[in-house]
C-alpha cells in the first residue's frame, strides 16, 4: 500500500541583507546639503517626531523598498504580483549541511488557506542540474502532528547550475501558532542529516481573506456525484474546496485506485472544471489537492486571485480526466492498416497531406501519441485535447462506449517512423453549471 501512494505521489506531482533604499539615501543627502533655515519650534517638534517614526519603522521601510529575488518560474497571475511587491514575510535563515549545501528559507507567503515557503539550496562545487538534492521538509509548530505538504516534493526551479529554488507548500498554520520552524531532512549517502530553522509566524504580514461564502452544490459527474462546498479566496489565492462520491464500485477504483493493479487497469483520476465571472473574465486553475476518506474523496482546488469587479461567478465544464498508463511504441508507415496497439487503440490508417504525417487512431479514450522519424520528434499540428482548448470554444470528448476515429496530424513526411503511446485520456462532464453570487 505504501508502494502504492509513493507511485500516485509521483505521478501526480511534477535580498539577503536589508539595507536602506536608494531613493531614501538620496532625499537625506539632498536635504543635508541645503542651506540651514529658521523654523518655529512646532515645526523642529514635528520634524523631530518625524525622524522618531522613521527611526523606529526602519526595518518596514526597507522591507517594502525592495523585492523578493527570483522564482519567477514557479509564480503565477497574482501571487507574481504579490512576491513582486514585497508581500509576505521575509526570514533569510540558512542551515549548512556535511557536504557543504545550503539550505536557505528566504520567506514565507501565507493566508487563511495554505503557507508557502520560499526555499533556495545552494553548493558551491556541485552541479545541482546533474544531481538536484531532494530534502525531505516538514513545517512545525506547537501542533503535535505538524502541517502537511500540499505538495509532496514541492516545485523546483533552476536558477543556476549550483543553486536549486524550491517552493513548498503546507497547510495553514492553526490560529494558535507562532514559533514555527521547518525541518530539513537530507540523506547524504546511506545517512540521514536532520537541520532546522526557526522564526516567528508574523501574522500582519498575511494575505486577508476575501470572501468566504458556502456553495453546497450537487452535480452528476459520469458515475460520481460531485459535492461543491465552498468557496475561500484572497489576494493570494482562489480555492473550490468539496468532496466526490463514486456511485459504484468500479467508479471508486477509477477515483481512488487502491493496488497497482487496479492503478494499471484504471490509471489515475483527475477532477477539473473552468470559472468565469459575469464580466467574462476566466480564473485560472492550477493545483489540486485530494484525500481519500470514508468512501469518498475530498478536494480542493486552487487558482488565480478573483477578477477586482465582478458580480457572479459561475462554474461550468465540469469533468473527471483519467489517465490510463500504456507505454506502447509501434513501427508505422504509409502502408500501416488496422494495427491493434491496445485493446482500447486501434491504428487505422496512416497518410500524408502534403508535408504532414496523419495518424487515424480509433478509440474509446484520447491516446497521448508522440511521433519520432528515426531519432527526430515530429512536432504535433493540432491538439484534440479539450484542456488545451479555450472555454469559448469548449467541445466535449466524454468517454464513450463505442470507439471514435481521430486523425492526429504531425510536421513532416516520415520515413523510418516510430508511434509512441505514453498514456490514454478519458473524460467524463457534468451539463449542469453552478452560479455563485458574491454578496
């Protein structure tokens, strides 16, 4: 069972010092080299009190007067927007492991919902690209059970060859919390190295709620019916928390594949939907989290910030996306007819319009297929897959019962080709839609 999870995990996943700002140097020189003045005593008074807030709100200022560096590919919509301007809480705490990487927390982000920590590792001689470290990290508080990881390794970024950027994501500290540290476990050949690093929760630095409000919302989703619970949003984020229900047996091991055999028969199960405004503004969802528990699975999904103006939203293209492992490759030509890949795939045709290779597959589900002529990829033309497709223009593949021709068009006329299938897609939609009024 253990076995299990770590397959599904992995499946599933994929300013150092403060100083002054310039601006602020600038103005005090400049003021320094003007002529001296009179002034009443009133106005020595003020500038003095003046100079007392500017003394004692030294760190704020310098705080606000710069900016977070890096993780520019791992942010998104709003929250760029919100690292950019300075938000959240810097911490700029380091711990040194026996082989000389260092693990630095730059910062934190956090709300009502989740806590974000913004971690940077760093090797002064190894290539971290060949060989990136994977320490295992943990967020604790007075909780006896700590926070878990929204995300199960986190995200990871390159900013150069010997310095990793990570973001990790956890589950809001409680309302009682405030000393806090993050525990870093890193294996170091056939032993375990175990470091923390400790600061204090600054809850005014958190990113408020913005609406809050119950949907308790019922739809038919294929054999599962999906319950809509609420909606929790902030400057930070937009999460759809609820629960889905399989109504039969084989609907619960499509949901929540509990051996790796029912994982290789059924594949893994994905819940998505689109949200728009009644201005026509989409928001876009990225992350999902779910968790299995008497029977049914729970989720939260979580998106960009909420459009500023808006009256209502509403959710639609409701959906469940399987994904069914196959790792097949087959030889093809011009003169391939009827080639049965899969009991579920069928080749069965293969032809060139002008300088393009068309494939025709036959299938109850959508092949992900990748085309190679000898060693070289042939670029896909057109993408039959309904999330690559724009909401306006939604059209609806549901699984169906008897098999469906598609014709799968690549750059090039190959010659010596090969026909990678790495997976297969199923869709199962809901017709109904869910309108939110936000009060």
């Amino acid at each position: 069972m253990k076995e299990m999870k770590e397959i599904l995990i992995r499946k599933k996943d994929e300013i150092y010092m403060t100083q002054v700002p310039e601006e602020m140097e600038d103005c005090l020189r400049s003021a320094l080299q003007k002529k001296r003045r009179h002034f009443h005593k009133s106005a020595v008074a003020a500038v003095f009190a003046a100079v007392l807030i500017v003394i004692y709100s030294f760190d704020s200022i310098a705080y606000y007067g710069k900016k977070f560096i890096g993780y520019d590919n791992m942010l998104y919509g709003n929250l760029k927007e919100l690292f950019d301007e300075g938000r959240g809480q810097e911490i700029n705490k380091s711990c040194t492991f026996s082989d000389g990487l260092e693990f630095t927390l730059d910062a934190i982000m956090f709300d009502g919902n989740e806590l974000m920590a913004f971690c940077r590792m760093y090797h002064p001689e190894e290539n971290l690209v060949n060989s990136g470290p994977t320490p295992y990290v943990d967020l604790i508080g007075i909780n006896p059970l700590g926070y878990d990881r929204k995300i199960a390794f986190g995200k990871g970024s390159y900013l150069d060859e010997h310095t990793l950027e990570y973001i990790y994501t956890f589950e809001a500290p409680a309302f009682y919390e405030k000393w806090m540290k993050l525990n870093i476990k890193y294996r170091l050949d056939n032993n375990m190295e175990e470091k923390t690093i400790d600061f204090i929760l600054d809850r005014s630095k958190a990113i408020e709620t913005s609406v809050q409000k119950d949907i308790n919302a019922k739809v038919r989703v294929g054999d599962c019916e999906v319950l809509f619970d609420k909606i929790t949003a902030s400057a930070m984020k937009t999460y759809i928390q609820g629960s889905i229900t399989p109504l039969s047996d084989e609907a619960k091991k499509k949901l929540d594949p509990e051996s790796i055999e029912d994982y290789e028969k059924y594949g893994m199960t994905i819940f998505l939907f689109d949200m728009v405004s009644d201005k026509g503004e989409s928001v876009d969802f990225h992350e999902g989290d779910t968790k299995a528990s008497m029977g049914k699975v729970g989720f939260i999904n979580k998106g960009d910030a909420l459009p500023k103006d808006f009256n209502t939203l509403e959710i639609k293209n409701i959906r469940l996306k399987r994904h069914k492992p196959m790792e097949k490759s087959v030889d093809i030509s011009e003169r391939t007819e009827n080639l049965k890949v899969d009991d579920d795939v069928l080749i069965k045709s293969v032809y060139f319009e002008g300088d393009t290779t068309c494939v025709v597959v036959s299938s109850r589900g959508i092949p992900s297929l990748e085309l190679y002529d000898g060693d070289e990829y042939m670029e896909t033309i057109n993408s039959i897959y309904p999330d690559l497709i724009s909401p306006d223009s939604y059209e609806k593949q549901v699984e169906s019962e008897e098999p469906v021709d598609r014709v799968f068009r690549f750059e090039g006329k190959g010659q010596n080709m090969r026909l990678d299938i790495k997976y297969i897609v199923y869709y199962s939609y809901s017709d109904e839609t869910i309108s939110i009024p936000i009060d």
